[in-house]
C-alpha cells in the first residue's frame, strides 16, 4: 500500500512540475475561473470579460498597464502582460530578471523583431519586446509555432 500511494505521490508530484507556471502564478491549461482567481489573490481586477478573453490590471504593480488572457476550449492558451516603458530605461532589465528566474536565460535573441524567446515545455515560449509605437514591453505567453515557425528550418538566421 506504501509503494502505490508513493507512486501517486510522484506522478501528482511530475504533473504539477509539468505544468509550466509564469508570470503571476499563470500556468497553461488553467480554466478560466482558476486563471482569474490565481490573479485577483494578487489582487488584480477584472476589467474585461468574453468568451475567450479576459483582461486584469493592478494598479499596485509598478508599471504594469494590463495583462490580458485567452482561452481555447476553457483552458487557458496564451497571455500577454502589457507594461508601460515610456522614459523607463531600466524596465527591460528588471522584467528580464523576473523571466529569467523563471524559465532561465533567453535562449533565442531575434534581431528582425527584436525579442528574446524561451522555449519552454508542451510546445510553448515566452517572448520579450518592446513595442516603441506604443512605449510598451510585452511578455507573452503562447505557442512557440505562433513566434519561431514549425521547425529549425522557419529560422532565418
């Protein structure tokens, strides 16, 4: 009985490992309700709500603007997390650093766009840039397919 509940104990213990986690506690395939309420314990605040998309803010987090959640079948799929940058020099630097404690270094800079990439696990990345059009860094939480192609041979570089 020891050795079964020792094996559930790991399996449960690999699948909560899988689930990739970031920014905020967001983690892929989240329903919705668990998404939205991950966020409101941080004390974010619903300011949008569809069928497929919901948008937060917190005013207590320094120059975030927004963060904004899409669904695909009731799971979560990707998010984006929108920070005014106007004047802000040292922004990229300190969001860098809360990327890179979660997910490591960057692993792919793309001089086209100007974004770096992770790729993390399932077949998802996370991307940093600078929007300069609207004075906004973006994080982004999708599929890697959405910003690096199907294969190696997508990359131009």
């Amino acid at each position: 009985m020891k050795h079964v509940l020792l094996t559930l104990a790991l399996i449960a213990l690999c699948a909560v490992a899988s689930a990739q986690t970031g920014l905020f506690g967001l983690s892929f395939d989240q329903s919705m309700d668990a998404a939205i309420s991950t966020l409101q314990a941080k004390g974010f605040k619903v300011t949008l709500k569809e069928t497929s998309v919901v948008e937060l803010t917190n005013s207590s987090i320094k120059d975030l603007k927004r963060v904004r959640l899409f669904f695909y079948e009731k799971k979560l799929s990707s998010w984006y997390v929108y920070y005014d940058a106007a004047k802000k020099p040292e922004l990229k630097a300190r969001i860098t650093k809360e990327i890179e404690a979660l997910h490591g270094k960057g692993q792919i800079w793309d001089d086209y766009s100007s974004e770096w990439g992770w790729k993390l696990a399932n077949d998802n990345a996370v991307c940093l840039r600078e929007d300069s059009e609207d004075k906004e860094l973006l994080v982004t939480y999708s599929y890697w397919e959405e910003f690096f192609g199907t294969d190696e041979e997508d990359w131009w570089w």
